[in-house]
C-alpha cells in the first residue's frame, strides 16, 4: 500500500496504535522537594540505603550533593593534565625536531637544542591542548550533548531549573524494587514522586 493510498488520517492512526500497544519502560522514580536541604539530606539517606544508580536535580549548585549522591572525584583534572602534558611535550619535540634533526642551522655557534627559544610555543599548546582535553572530558563524562533524557517526560521536571529539587533513583540500580522504592521515597516527605518512564 503507497502513502498515496493509505492517507495521512491512516498513517497517523497506525502511529497512535504502536504508541499505545508499545509498554512503557520504567526508568526510575523521582522525588520533588520544595528546599535545598531537603534533597541534600534525601540523597544521603538514600545513599546510605545502599541505592548507587541515583541523580539530583537543582536550579543551582548545592554543596555535598555530589558527595552524597556517592560521587568520587571527577577524571576531568587528570585528562586535562594528560592533555597539557601531551601539548607541551609535543610542542617540544616538533620544535626540536625540526630545528635540530631536519633543517639544523648554526646560528651564532648556538646548540642545535635550544631550549629557551621553544619556550613560547611549548607553553602555548601546553595550555590551548590542555584546555580542549578539560572540555571534551567534560562533555564526555556528562553524556552531552544529551537533547532527551528520560526526565524531560516528568511534567513536574520543568520547574527544576525554577525552584524544585529532584531527586531521581533509576531503575537499573540493584537496590531498586518498585514499592520498596516508592515506600522509601515517601518516607523523606517530598511533595510529590513520579514514575519516570523512557
């Protein structure tokens, strides 16, 4: 059967019927709170019910969320490092390689290996390689670009960048059982919980 044929009335109900025939995913539960302490104490509590697989949402940075949410340290300053290093040591060896091995020119009886005058250069892509590795490993580590993420379909979600905190605990955490969940959740008094569905 063409388009032609079938019409768009038609291709619009067969979309409708997958849509509704196709079953929802959980993808965790998610607490909203009206404070900032309230998701700081809840993302505590919940680590220490054992839950690893667990996200915070806030308008604005809270002190210790990470460290109660579980996060160790970031791989970002190691990567941004390796980056700074890579760019200075192979600002170096270009210079060197081109100066001393490949075109050596004595110019006033100075060492073919000289040092001072790669300084600029080593320090320039020192930074500017360093610089790119601190980003890239930052979009990198943080999934991004990510356009949809299970939470948008949370209608509640919008005002996370407002004036709510949410705390969402995923599925995939082995800890996680839809009513032991629920129940713990509501043991922290938020103002609501929502299933998060993919």
């Amino acid at each position: 059967m063409s388009l032609v044929e079938t019409g768009p009335d038609v291709i619009v109900e067969e979309a409708e019927r997958v849509r509704v025939e196709t079953p929802a995913v959980l993808y965790g539960l998610m607490a909203e709170f009206e404070e900032h302490e309230q998701l700081l104490a809840a993302a505590k509590r919940a680590h220490a019910a054992g839950f690893r697989a667990m996200d915070a949402y806030s308008p604005f940075p809270i002190d210790g969320l990470a460290e109660g949410l579980g996060r160790e340290g970031s791989m970002v300053p190691f990567f941004t490092l390796a980056g700074g290093l890579a760019g200075g040591l192979g600002a170096y060896f270009m210079q060197w390689y081109s100066m001393a091995r490949l075109y050596p020119i004595n110019v006033g009886g100075r060492p073919m290996n000289s040092w001072p005058n790669f300084v600029p250069v080593v320090f320039e892509l020192t930074i500017l390689i360093a610089s790119i590795s601190a980003v890239v490993s930052m979009f990198v580590m943080n999934k991004l670009p990510q356009p949809n993420h299970p939470v948008f379909n949370v209608a509640t979600f919008r005002r996370s960048s407002i004036d709510r905190f949410f705390l969402c605990l995923e599925a995939s955490d082995a800890q996680f059982d839809r009513e032991k969940t629920r129940r713990f959740l509501e043991g922290l008094n938020p103002v609501a919980i929502e299933e998060v569905l993919e």
